[in-house]
C-alpha cells in the first residue's frame, strides 16, 4: 500500500491531492478498479469465431477497395 503520511501542518486537500497523485504514479488505482468488475475470457470457439469473422470483413472490404466503391485511405466500421 501507499505508504504516505500528512505532513505537519498540510492542509487535508493538499495531502489527498498528493495521494490520490502517489495512487495514480504507482497504477495500483487502475489495478484496483480494474479488478472490481469481473470480465469473462473469451473461449477458444468464440476467439475462432471472431477471427474469421474479421478474415472475412477484410476480404469484402479489399473486394470493395479494389472496386473503387470504397476510397482508399477510409476504413469502414
């Protein structure tokens, strides 16, 4: 943990300010809260699926790129 201490005749504001920045230098917030919600990994089946699925995306937009009905520097969504 953070081992931070108010300092003598340091306002309380000015000590959480210097906290809340030591918390953030040190990524344990993010860490913290990133661990509050639980999020599900993605299974083989459903990673397989989703790879072809952008494989195929691909393709359709190089059919369209080459075309012409799709312009070259944009990318769909």
């Amino acid at each position: 943990m953070a081992d931070l201490k108010r300092k003598k005749g340091e306002s309380f504001e000015a000590f959480l300010r210097r906290f809340k920045g030591g918390l953030k230098n040190n990524k344990r917030l993010e860490t913290f809260r990133g661990k509050q919600t639980f999020s599900k990994s993605k299974t083989k089946i459903q990673l397989k699926k989703s790879a072809l699925a952008k494989i195929s995306l691909g393709k359709k937009y190089e059919i369209l790129r080459k075309t012409g009905k799709l312009e070259e520097g944009k990318k769909m969504r």
